[in-house]
C-alpha cells in the first residue's frame, strides 16, 4: 500500500479490491477509524477522522514523531488489516492468524513509538 495519497482509497483498494469501488465507503469509514483510534490510543500519529477521501497518510502522520516515523510503512498495513478484519472476515481457521498479525503490528508500532 501507497504511504501517500488518500488513507480510505488506499484501504478500499486492499479491503474491497478497488480504489473506484465507493459502494462500501459507509461500511469501511468505521472500520477505518476504529483503527486510527487503537493507533491514537498507542501513541501514534495524528488525530484524524476519516469521512471520505480527503485525509491523507501524511495527515495521520505525525512529524515529531521522528523516531517511530521510521516505521510509519506499518500503519497503513495495520488499518487494512483491522478494517478487513470486521468487514470481511477471513475464514474461521485463518482469523486468528490475521487477528494476531494485527496485535503484533500494533504493539509493534507501540514499542517503536514510546522511544
């Protein structure tokens, strides 16, 4: 996933398979800053809510976070994860394999970003 350009055409091209798709744009947005939030809440990036496709990876991105930045090419990864996860779950015997990848990229970015 691009680290420029809009945060919900990017998760919508991972998640639904197309960046032109808006036909779940209501469903996704929730999603979408439920896990800003859990970042928020972990100390990284800016506060952003996502209402339609004008917020942008570099207005989540906060630049004194200088240090934790070098790990910024995780967050999109982990909203596309989170947001796929509640939109469309995987199969039953591969849930817990993406809901694990999901809490470690979190607490990931938590340790990278106390420093």
């Amino acid at each position: 996933m691009k680290l420029e350009g809009s945060i919900l055409e990017g998760v919508r091209e991972s998640v639904v398979g197309s960046s032109d798709n808006m036909e779940f744009d209501k469903d996704l947005i929730p999603h979408i800053n439920s896990a800003i939030s859990k970042l928020n809440q972990n100390g990284v990036g800016n506060f952003v809510f996502v209402n339609d496709e004008s917020k942008t990876w570099g207005d989540l991105r906060d630049e004194n976070q200088v240090k934790g930045n070098d790990y910024f090419q995780m967050v999109p990864l982990f909203i596309a994860l989170s947001t796929q996860l509640l939109f469309d779950p995987p199969p039953p015997s591969n849930v817990a394999y993406h809901s694990e990848n999901a809490r470690e990229i979190l607490w990931r970015l938590k340790i990278a970003y106390e420093e």
